[in-house]
C-alpha cells in the first residue's frame, strides 16, 4: 500500500498493486483485460523518437492496444 492510498479509499476508488514478470506493455495488457479494469495509469519516460523506434515504448504500446482509457504521466 502506498503512503497516499488512504487519499483513494476515502474517495472510494478501488485499487491494486501487482507485480508482474515478463514484456512489459504484453504483462499490463493481459492483466487489465482479464481484470476488466477500467483504466490505466503508466509513466513515460520520454525517450527520443529514435530510442522509440528502436527499443519500443510500453506506454505507446499500452495506449494503443488498450480496451480501456489509458492515462500516461511523464
């Protein structure tokens, strides 16, 4: 549990924290669908556009493959 979660109970927010082990972006994609989730929150780190093309971004490939809404903080 997070040092702010009480912040979401007290909203009424339900969450989870899981650790999974695997290709990022294919571990966060089958566990929201198999969860039902309603939406994603995954950071960026903002690599350049060629460090993109070549090593792949999970939060472009979570946000476009994705059955729910998916927020990315960078």
């Amino acid at each position: 549990m997070t040092k702010n979660s009480h912040i979401l109970e007290n909203e009424g927010m339900l969450f989870d924290t899981v650790l999974l082990l695997g290709n990022p972006s294919e571990e966060i994609l089958n566990f929201s669908k198999k969860k039902k989730v309603d939406f994603i929150v995954v950071g960026s780190l903002g690599k350049g556009t060629l460090s993109r093309v070549l090593l792949g971004s999970v939060s472009t490939s979570i946000s476009q493959r994705a059955d729910c809404t998916v927020i990315i903080i960078r």
